[in-house]
C-alpha cells in the first residue's frame, strides 16, 4: 500500500493541477501542462458537458460506485415492491414467489425511482440515466442469510460504454453491476425450516440501534506487523481478527439488549468487517468503521439469525505518519480508464490512461510525479505529490499501489498478459440453436484471444429445445485458442487425469484435471481466508474441464499414458491410473499441466477452460460472522478417496468433473397475486422464466463453491462484457 513517506515544506512555485479537472483549491501547484491524466478533486460538475465528461471518463467506475452508496444507504422499500393491493412478504411466501412467475408478474423494480435517487447524490446527466438498462435476475433470488426473514432480490443494471476522446469501444461492450436490494419479512417456506419469531423483534431493536448510532470507536494501536500486513494487503484486506486488534468498539446499548437473552439460546456477535477512510464528510484526522452488530437464534435445530451493519466514526492522531499516509491514500482514487484495473497491461501504463479523483475537503492539489517502471504486468505505482489544508507539512509525496495485487495464472503470462482486457461474454437466454448458428470467429472483433465469464449465471443450452434457465453454471469459463497451455496456479499436486466423453452434443466434459492445493501455498488476502475458507487450514480443490485428451494425458515429459477403464456398466473412459490421490503428481507454480482441446472436447462450444473452485471448507461464514455447516459438498476427502478405491477395483467413478447444477422444469400455474398460492386446475401455456433453488449463494452455502477469480482476477465487477446473443443478433 504505502511503501514511502517524505513530508516536504509548502513550496513556493506549486503544481498546477490540469484545466480538465475540477477543484475547490484557491492555489494552483506549478507547471503540469504536459500532462494527460485527468484529475477531479472536490469536483462540483454544474453543466450537462461538464457532467458527460466525468461520467465517460469514469464510466469503467461509475456503476461501482453508486452501487457501494447502495450497500451503505438502504433504499429496498422504495426500489422493490408488489404490485397488487394488499401483496407483501406476510402474504407471499418464498417459495411462491420462485415459482409460476411469480415475481416476474407481480413485483417491480422501480427503476425510475432508481435514477432519482442516483442523479440525485451523484449530480448524473440525463444522458447518464437514458444509458442504463436493467434486467432482475430471478435465478439468483435468494434467503438473505444475513437476515434470515428477508430475501435478496438482485437487480443487474447495464450501462453501455460510449468512446472518447482517447479511445473508442467496439460496438457491444457494457459494463453491469449486480445490486443486492431486500425484500422485507417474506414469510417462510415449509421446506426452508426456519422460525424467525424469537429474532425478529431483537433486530426490529437493533435497528432501532442503528439509527441512534450511540457507538463509539477508538484507536488501541498498530503493531509492526499489522503495519506490514496492510503494506502488503491494504487496510481493506485484513481480517476481522486484525481488525479488531486495532480499534475498540464500545457498544454498551447492545451489550444491554442482548445480556437478558443468551438464557433463551441467542448468541450475539460483534465484528469489525471494514474501515472507510474516504467518505467526503469525514476530516483529515477521522474514518468509520464497519461494525456487524448480530444476533443468532441456537434454539433451534436450523439456527436463524439476524444482523445489522453500523458505520462508527474514529477519530486517530493525524501526525502519526503511519495514518496520515493511509488517511491521504484511502481518500485519493486513481482509477484506469479504458479497461479496469484487473484488465490493464501495467507495463504499457502512461499518464493519459489514468483517472485521480478525490472528494475529501481537506486534499487540495493533487500531482502525479511518476509511474513506477514494472515488469509486473498486473501491478505498478504512482508517486503523488498532494497538497492539504494543513498549516505546516501540508505538502506530501506519497506512493500509491495500483493493479490487482497478488494473482496467479492459468495460462501462460505472456499469453495472458497480451490478452489482459479478457472481456466478459455474457450467454443469457441463449439456447442450444442459437450456439449451433454461432462462428466463434465473431470473437475477434473485441481484439482479444482470452475471454471469461459465467460464474453464478444460469444457462439453458444444455439441452436441446430448453427454454428455461434451469441450469446454474458453477465455475468459470476461460476461452483462448484451441491448445493452449494450461499451468498450475500455485504449487500443489495433480490427484486425477481422465477423459469423460458424451456424444450429447454441448455436454462434453473433455479431459479433466483435479488440482490439491495447501492453504499455505494460496496467495489469498488475511480476509479471503477467513471469508472463502473459514477455518480450513488444509487444503482446497481446483478442478479443469474441456482439455485435448491426446496433448494432456499422454505426456511422455510427465510419463503419464491413457488407459482404458470401465465407467459403470456400459461406459469406458481413458484414466491416468498412475495419478491417484495416494500417488499424485506434484507441480509447481506456474508449469504446463495440460493443454485447451478444441471444440468437440467442449461438445461444440468454442474452446475454453471451464475452472472449479471447491473451498473445501467445514462451514459457510455468513455477513454476521457466524458459522453454519457445509452440508452437501460435491468434492471433499472422502470423494476423493472413492476416486482410489474405484481405481483400484479396476472400475472408475469421477470426481470434479461437474459443470452445472441443475432442476427440474415444472408447470406454470395461476395464481392469487395477493398470497401466490396456485390454482392445480388452472394450467398457464407459459414457460417458467426461473427456477427456484437455483441461485449461486445457496450453493456457495452449502456446497463451497466459489468464483475462480479469486485465483486468477481475470475477472471483476467492472471488466467490460457483451452479449453472445446481442451480438450476434440472435
């Protein structure tokens, strides 16, 4: 994060920040007019052209961040609602709302309402709005597991990039960010097993809490090695552990409301998930921290719980240089403007691609010295100079990180590295005659020869005539040139090598790899541990799918050769029988492992990597902190010990090798709109536009999925995308 600090007397010539940029400052810092970045500081943008040039400039971020002012600022009861008289979570439970329609029918998404709140706090042209495009995603309707009484109900909002004046986007290209808006106190489902009555009326109170907001927080210390943990990770990557070795919270009015309870089975917690040092409002010597305040119900043979999220403002001593450099660090956003971080070659890195933006008061010049010469092509630094409202050592050099932090590769760097933007390519409502039309060489057009997607997106073309998206893709694919080389991710062993075909067209498998990784060998943030593992100290499971047969298990290099081996009774697969969990092959990161087939090892669909992640964890952290057990995990210790026992009994069984989860189409009913409950006499001639029990978060819950990203950062909620349907005018 901060890797030097020089506090320099306020100079007698200054640096003048650019004329594009907008600032509150009264005294310019001197000569920058051969500069390109574009630097906005305490910007109050008054006229349509002034907006229209922030919001182009900016528009990789923008939809980022008004969805971050969305998960601090609860507008659900305004956005979300039903649509008949008298209809409401008391009235409509869940599992009617997933199915017959349902909610397609009879809830809105207010998106005028959307666009007022947002031109409203983000000072938004009109062109901005008349951009946005929005689209609820049924699929992923979910439990709230935070709050076990109100359900998710997310929102995609689209916005299509339009060109500039240093470059253009290929026609197609939007960016898409998933807002998670609640709805309230939706009745519980026979099937979900849950009783809120003992919760419900203690968070009603913790709201109540929250809208005080009586706490208080301090600064106990920073030890040394927290300082170099948030040098090397950044103060938002730590744990919750950390955190709270750092700050003390005081919560006596929780404490008090709780105390009475824990007699009657209700656990409380209370967590430090967060701390934000850039909010606007806040001085030069303060920040908030995010505090979970949350209870849980043990009563109960399914424990329920309940939480609320509370901002607590700390003050810490600004001439501490420690958090004076994090202070100015936090409040200071340097951004790139084609593609986002995450998909910028930083090797190639130059002024004109950078984006400075502050909005805190006390920052009144900003300048960008220099950017660090890297051969790290996902990584880099600038050096700021900044200039504050201080009376003495208000002049500040300070060396800001940007990229993506530590990654690791699934195919080679140099490949990857020349095909870094990697856009995402959306496949909604595709079905499998739209794919039988498609000419994979329409790819080329996006300048790219890498490209992901499909993490927690449902899909309907494995299967012929399918209509419905009644499958939910549960890893991500990785689409490069047929052949390609696949490497290790971190250093681990290879415990599986087999071939799975089908002559079902789009069902293929390929060739499959199965990956062991120590927990010791990833290079996750103290925070993805505890989020994404949660106590699992062991090992995970990475799984490959879709690799050429030929190239990956008859590797004469690894000594590896195909066999023939008995898949049930009717079925044979070709199986390295040499590779088995008591005799792996061990692999350092970064060495080919296999290699891309080409289209028939994907059942016709262009050539990709499809990559699981299977956390391998005991138990499912929620947003209170709170643990429940992984129940239904498709690829643990005991599944991989059955993959040795069936080898040795010369028959086979496969393991990793699962790429959708999937349900079963019903029939579409009418229904009462006031309570959903259907009519059996009243079939519709509908098809169901979801499915419940399909949503990614109920699978990461209980089965310890999660997105392969984390390993790769390929992929984030601002990489650039497009519509395999769209563009292809399907």
């Amino acid at each position: 994060m901060i890797k030097k600090k020089l506090f320099i007397p306020l100079l007698s010539t200054l640096v003048i920040v650019p004329a594009l940029a907008v600032v509150s400052c009264k005294n310019p810092m001197s000569n920058t007019q051969n500069l390109k970045e574009k630097i906005y500081l305490n910007y109050s943008l008054k006229t349509e052209n002034e907006k229209k040039e922030f919001e182009n400039y900016n528009q990789i971020n923008m939809l980022s961040e008004i969805n971050q002012y969305f998960t601090k600022h609860d507008h659900s009861d305004e956005l979300v609602k039903f649509t008949t008289p008298g209809a409401s979570g008391e009235t409509v439970e869940f599992n009617n709302i997933m199915k017959n329609n349902y909610a397609s029918k009879y809830m809105k998404f207010d998106e005028v309402k959307f666009k007022e709140i947002i031109k409203d706090k983000f000072n938004l042209s009109d062109s901005f709005l008349n951009r946005l495009k929005f689209e609820v995603d049924y699929t992923n309707i979910s439990r709230d597991y935070g709050n076990n009484f109100d359900i998710i109900f997310p929102i995609r909002v689209k916005l299509p990039l339009v060109g500039h004046n240093n470059f253009k986007y290929q026609d197609g290209l939007f960016i898409e960010q998933t807002f998670n808006f609640k709805v309230k106190n939706v009745k519980a489902s026979g099937f979900e097993y849950i009783d809120t009555t003992k919760i419900k009326p203690i968070h009603d109170e913790l709201v109540k809490l929250k809208e005080k907001n009586n706490f208080t927080a301090t600064v106990k210390s920073v030890s040394e090695e927290t300082k170099k943990l948030v040098d090397e990770w950044g103060i938002h990557e730590l744990d919750s552990k950390q955190l709270g070795s750092i700050f003390e919270v005081k919560t006596e009015e929780f404490d008090k409301l709780i105390k009475d309870k824990k007699s009657t089975g209700i656990e409380s917690k209370i967590t430090i998930t967060d701390v934000d040092l850039s909010d606007p409002s806040l001085s030069i010597s303060e920040g908030f921290l995010k505090v979970r305040l949350a209870v849980k119900d043990n009563s109960d043979k399914n424990p329920t719980e309940a939480g609320v999220t509370v901002w607590v403002k700390f003050e810490f001593d600004k001439k501490d240089p420690f958090w004076k450099q994090l202070k100015l660090d936090e409040s200071i956003k340097v951004n790139t403007v084609k593609f986002t971080e995450t998909n910028t070659d930083f090797t190639q890195l130059n002024k004109s691609n950078l984006l400075v933006k502050s909005q805190s008061k006390f920052i009144k010049e900003i300048n960008v010295e220099s950017i660090d010469k890297t051969s790290d092509y996902r990584n880099s630094g600038l050096l700021l100079k900044v200039l504050t409202d201080e009376s003495e050592n208000n002049v500040v050099k300070l060396h800001k990180k940007i990229g993506v932090g530590k990654y690791t590769d699934l195919y080679t760097s140099e490949f990857t590295k020349n095909n870094i933007q990697a856009p995402n390519f959306a496949t909604e409502k595709l079905t499998q005659e739209n794919l039988k039309s498609i000419n994979k060489d329409f790819f080329k057009q996006f300048d790219s020869e890498l490209f992901s997607g499909g993490y927690a997106r449902s899909r309907g073309f494995y299967g012929e005539k399918v209509k419905t998206p009644k499958f939910m893709h549960i890893g991500e694919d990785y689409i490069a040139n047929d052949f390609q080389p696949v490497v290790m991710p971190y250093d681990g062993e290879i415990i599986a090598a087999y071939e799975l075909t089908t002559n079902v067209p789009f069902e293929s498998v390929g060739t499959v790899l199965v990956a062991k990784i120590p927990v010791d060998n990833l290079s996750w943030s103290p925070k993805e541990k505890e989020i994404y593992l949660n106590d699992n100290k062991n090992h995970i499971y990475v799984s490959f799918l879709h690799l050429d047969a030929q190239r990956t298990l008859n590797n004469a290099s690894l000594g590896w050769s195909a066999e023939t081996a008995q898949l049930g009774d009717k079925r044979t697969v070709k199986v390295v029988k040499s590779v088995t969990p008591q005799n792996p092959k061990k692999f350092s990161k970064g060495t080919v492992i296999g290699y891309l087939g080409n289209n028939a090892s994907n059942g016709g669909w262009m050539s990709h990597a499809h990559i699981n992640l299977y956390t391998n964890r005991p138990s499912y952290l929620s947003e209170n902190y709170f643990s429940s057990k992984t129940t239904r995990t498709p690829l643990d210790d005991k599944r991989v010990q059955s993959y040795t026992a069936s080898i040795s009994n010369g028959k086979f069984s496969t393991i990793g090798n699962i790429g959708v989860e999937q349900k079963i189409v019903g029939q579409v009913y009418k229904v009462d709109p006031k309570t959903g409950v259907e009519d059996k006499k009243m079939k519709l001639s509908e098809i169901p536009l979801y499915l419940n029990g399909l949503s990614m978060l109920g699978f990461e819950k209980t089965k310890g999925y999660a997105n392969p990203n984390l390993m790769y950062k390929l992929r984030d909620d601002r990489t650039v995308s497009f519509s395999v349907k769209e563009v292809n005018k399907l």
